[in-house]
C-alpha cells in the first residue's frame, strides 16, 4: 500500500467508526467491477490522487433509488464534514450540486477534499497568466469539462425520462491569495504553462468569488471562472 493509499484509508476508517454513516458502501473507484445498476441505498466511490506536495480525495456519494435527492444532499454535507474532522492536514472541501445520472438511475454528489503532505517530489514548476501579466500567489488550480443538460420531467415522475445537451463549457477554480484578478475584464485569456506544454483558456468570465480561511489560518480567494474554449499547445 502506497502512503497516500494508507493516509486515504486511515481517514475512510476513521469515517466509517460513526454510526450515521454505517449504510454507506465505500468503494475503489478502480476495483475494475461493473457499476451496480440499479444502485440501492448509498454507495460512496473512492478515488484519490496525489500531485506536487497535495493529495486530493474525491467522494461520489451516489443515492439508490430509495433516496431523494434532498436526502442525498444532507448526507453528502454530514460526510463532507466527517471527512475533513477525520483528515488531519485538511486544506479544503467542497461540494458539487445534486446531480442525476441516468444510466444508474440514481442521484449523486462529489465531495472533493485537498489535503497537504503527499510527499510526491519537487515536480514542475507551473506558470499562470492573466493575459501576458503573471498572476502571483496561485495556492490551487483545477478546471473541469462540462455540459449543461435540461431534463425533460413527466408529471409526478421524481427522475427526468430524458435529458438534452446545451452549452458546452470549461469550469475553472482559482484559489488565490490576492484578488487583483477581478481588475480584469471579462473576456480575457487564463495561461497555465510549465516546462513540457501549455494551456490556454479563452474567453473567460469571472463568475463567483469566494472567501475563507485555510487550515493555515490564511485568507484564500475561490475564484470560478467559465471559459467557452480551450488550446492546447
């Protein structure tokens, strides 16, 4: 067992001691067995990785169909709390909306927990630009690939008979220590370059900005950003 596998199961251990989560089935994302279809009760899928000095947990907390999605939502906010308590060197947690996947026919929410200490070596040196100006004091950087979808809701029916595709979108977080990002007009270009390539986020909008403390007792900036395209180069 790897550290980080050992540090992630030490806090899953720890979870699991509470008696308000002995109906949740914590599972390997990669246990190479089919996805259950349909899910019954809860089901919590493990997945973890480790990058620079961080270590990032992700939790899909996926509700059966004898769970709502209301319920689903309050038990992802206790378990979200349970393991950020459980992980001694937590930096932050956060929580994805309420979703609905309809090849498991169930309801789902990502907790995302980021912790200090993997240990993994010096890595790259990574580079991010607003525009051609560097921005400085960068703590964290993710984006994800997403698509917004509209169900299609039959009366009294609790679950969408069909789902369409609209606009397609990159979702970008920023954690930084200053916000002298929002003097920047939307529309601009987000840079994240280091030694092998670089990446480009165009026409970028700032749409949130959020405030809080780290387990170091510093003042960090959540920045959300949607960018419409991106290049690779």
């Amino acid at each position: 067992m790897t550290e980080i596998e050992s540090i992630i199961t030490a806090i899953i251990r720890d979870v699991k001691q509470n008696e308000i989560f002995n109906d949740i089935r914590f599972i390997n994302a990669y246990n190479n067995r089919s996805a259950e279809k349909p899910v019954e009760g809860y089901l919590a899928v493990v997945e973890m990785a480790g990058f620079d000095e961080k270590i990032k947990l992700n939790v899909r907390l996926i509700g059966g169909s004898d769970v709502s999605g209301s319920q689903l939502g309050y038990t992802a906010v206790e378990l979200a709390a349970a393991l950020k308590e459980s992980a001694e060197n937590a930096e932050s947690v956060s929580l994805s909306e309420t979703k609905y996947d309809k090849n498991i026919t169930a309801f789902y929410r990502d907790i995302n927990l980021l912790l200090n200490g993997a240990g993994s070596g010096d890595g790259d040196s990574v580079t991010v630009y607003i525009g051609s100006d560097v921005l400085g004091d960068v703590t964290a950087f993710k984006w994800e690939e997403k698509t917004e979808e509209t169900g299609l809701y039959e009366f009294h029916r609790g679950a969408p008979y069909a789902v369409i595709n609209s606009r397609h979108y990159y979702d970008i977080t920023l954690e930084v220590k200053s916000i002298s990002l929002l003097n920047f007009e939307n529309g601009f270009t987000l840079k994240i370059e280091n030694s092998d390539s670089e990446l480009s986020f165009l026409n970028c909008v700032v749409s949130k900005v959020l405030t809080s403390v780290n387990a170091k007792g510093q003042i960090v900036y959540t920045v959300k950003i949607i960018s419409e395209s991106k290049v690779i180069s």
